[in-house]
C-alpha cells in the first residue's frame, strides 16, 4: 500500500491508499513534535507539542525536520511509524511504499537522509514528489497544461515560491524561513520593549489573532515581567504583532519578484491572468494575503485548506484517476489589478518585449 507524507516543521500530515491506488478514508494531521524521555516511552504529536515551554529537563522535546533538513533521524523514524500505525497502514506482510513530500531546494544529501529514515520505519519503495508542485495540485492549478501558475507555500520552517508549467518546476525560490520564525521574533520583540517573557506557544497565538481580519486593537498575553520576576498579563498593540507579520510578507515579495525575474515573458502573462495562489499554514494569515495583493498588485488568492494542499496533491499524484488527465477548478474571485510593477520589473530585467 501507498503512504504520502508531509513532513514538515511543525506538522505531519499523511494519507493512504490501497493498492489499486483508492484513497482510504484515514489522514494524520499531527504537530511533528517528539517528546523523547531519559527514562519511558517516546511521545508524538499533540501530547507532544502540549509540552512545549512545558517540559522538564528530564523531557527532550524534537522537531525532526527543519525545512527538509532531517535534523533528528530516530525521531524523523518515529514519526513515520507513528503516522503509519495511525493510518492502519502497517501490518504483517503488508509491503509499504511511501511517497514523500519535498522542497525543492533540498539537497541530494538531505533527500538521501529522508529516504533513509522512511526505510528505517519500513518503507520497501520510497518515492518523492516536490513539495510545490504537490501544493499546486492540492491547490487545483492547472500545473498540467503549458500555463504558468505562481504558488508559494508558506510552511513553518520554509517558505518557497515556484513557478510551475506543464508540471514541472520553471524557477524555485526558498527562503528558510516561515511561521516559526515569525513567532521567534514575536517572542524578542516583547522581550525587548516590554521586558516581558513570553512562550513560543503565546506568540502563535498572537500571531493567529494579529494576522486576522478582526477590529481588535491589542491582544492580551500572559508570561513573565522581567523586571519583576513576577508573572503578568501584557497588553499588546496589534500594531506591534503586524510589523512582524509586514516584515515576512516583505520577504515573500522579494522572493515573488526573483522568480518572476528569472521567468520567461509568455509565462509572466499567465500569472497576471492566474494570479499567485498561497498555501501552507502561512495562507492562513489574511493580512499577508492583503498587503502581497497590495504590494505585487497582481491577484492573490490562499488556496482552501491551505495546509493540507500538499497532502492532497500528493494522494493526487499516486491516485490512477489523476494520471488521467485532471482538471482544474480553481476561480479566482478577485478584481483584476494594475499590472504597472510587473512590467517595471520585466522592464528592468530586460525580458519585455
Ligand atoms: N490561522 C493561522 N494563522 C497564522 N498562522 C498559522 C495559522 N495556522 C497555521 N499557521 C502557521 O503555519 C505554520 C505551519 O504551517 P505548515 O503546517 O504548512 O508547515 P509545515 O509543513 O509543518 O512546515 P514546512 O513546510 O516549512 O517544513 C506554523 O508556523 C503555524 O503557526
Ligand atoms: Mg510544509
């Protein structure tokens, strides 16, 4: 039987498929946290991540991959059991294949690591499918037809925007960097101009509420004052969460723009007609959805159920039906925009005709 799995930075999603290639209804959607004790059972996922700023010392908390980089093999190989076991996908005789999701900027030596930790939790056939490309058929873009589409997936640890036709890859760009970091930074802010402590846990959920669409002014967070010593309540400005935000989705317009520098003018037109179409759990933040759409002026549209987009596009990629020709649904409800920086930038890379 086919297992797919998304091993990312902060969550495992997989799903599975018997061997004439139907979806069977089980999914894992899982924090890929381990919590690996001195003495006692290792621990995966929710239970794990529930420990996080938590723990005690006796406890090691581990996030296997960073960014496609497998940075703890045994727990990378713990957590493909465990999604495995949890799909009902092992068994006796039961020979496993997985497909593997990866980013496109990952190298042969960190791919060689990955297949190695799947075989390591019993897969006899290990394959891969890029990341982007997955997203893009989670997403439903038309990747299979000589039309280009501007994905960029917004993941915990890696954010990467790519350029795809004809299924395939045209340019790639990755910044090793996503949501993680945004809470990293939330948490150092604070820390700097309150004197205020908070967990990683807080700052997701600041993160959360500052990058809806919702009036409040400020948010409330408790922690540790460290002036004090004591433990507080904070009151923070949304203005103060947003700059952190605004700062990341900078980053993803620089990257936007390198990839549709390094992109073949028939294909730029594609995009203004498409539009850039974000997933991951990133795609979730409506105010980078808002300011990308203002700054790039080019359509900008999350794609639904923006973090399981490169699960679904990976069961696409192992189901029959989808080597059947697959059709796109995707509409873009969004009001055509000014195509003025676009033709700056095509203009100043010399590829206008
Ligand atoms: N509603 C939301 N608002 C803001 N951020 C969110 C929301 N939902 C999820 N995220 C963020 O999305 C990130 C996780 O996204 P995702 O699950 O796609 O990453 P991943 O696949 O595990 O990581 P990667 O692909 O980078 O290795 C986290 O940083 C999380 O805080
Ligand atoms: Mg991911």
């Amino acid at each position: 039987m086919h297992v797919c799995i998304d091993l990312g930075t902060s969550n495992v999603r997989a799903g599975w498929m018997d061997h004439r290639g139907n979806a069977e209804g089980a999914f894992v959607d899982e924090p890929a946290v381990v919590a690996i004790p001195d003495a006692g059972p290792t621990v995966i996922g929710k239970e794990a991540e529930a420990m996080i700023g938590r723990h005690p010392d006796a406890i090691r908390l581990v996030r296997p991959v960073d960014g496609g980089v497998v940075r703890d093999f045994d727990a990378a190989v713990a957590v493909i059991r465990h999604v495995v076991r949890q799909l009902g996908a092992d068994g006796i005789g039961r020979r496993l294949s997985v497909t593997l999701a990866v980013p496109s900027s990952q190298s042969q030596v960190d791919r060689k690591a990955m297949e190695e930790a799947a075989r390591a939790a019993g897969a006899r056939e290990v394959r891969f499918v890029e990341s982007s490309i997955a997203a893009a058929i989670g997403a439903r873009l038309p990747i299979d037809r000589p039309t280009g589409c501007l994905v960029v997936l917004m993941g915990g640890g890696l954010t990467e925007a790519s350029l795809l036709s004809m299924g395939g890859i045209v340019d790639s760009r990755t910044v090793r960097s996503g949501g993680q970091a945004i809470d990293s930074e939330i948490v150092d802010l604070l820390r700097r101009q309150y004197s205020f402590l908070i967990g990683l846990p807080s700052a997701e959920q600041l993160k959360r509420a500052a990058s809806q669409a919702t009036p409040e002014a400020a948010f409330e967070v408790r922690g540790r004052n460290l002036e004090t010593g004591l433990p507080g309540t904070l009151r923070v400005p949304r203005a103060l969460v947003e700059q952190v935000i605004d700062a990341y989705t900078e980053r993803i317009v620089q990257l936007i723009r390198e990839a549709i520098e390094a992109c073949p003018p028939e294909l730029v037109g594609d995009i203004l007609d498409h539009g850039v179409v974000l997933t991951g759990g990133g795609a979730h933040m409506d105010r980078v959805v808002s300011q990308l759409a203002t700054q790039i002026e080019v359509p900008v549209t999350a794609a639904d159920e923006p973090d399981t987009c490169v699960v679904r596009g990976l069961m696409h990629t192992r189901h029959p039906k989808a080597r059947q020709g697959w059709k796109s649904n995707l509409t873009l409800n969004v009001p055509r925009m000014s195509l003025a920086p676009i033709r700056q930038l095509l203009r100043k890379s010399g590829t206008e005709e």
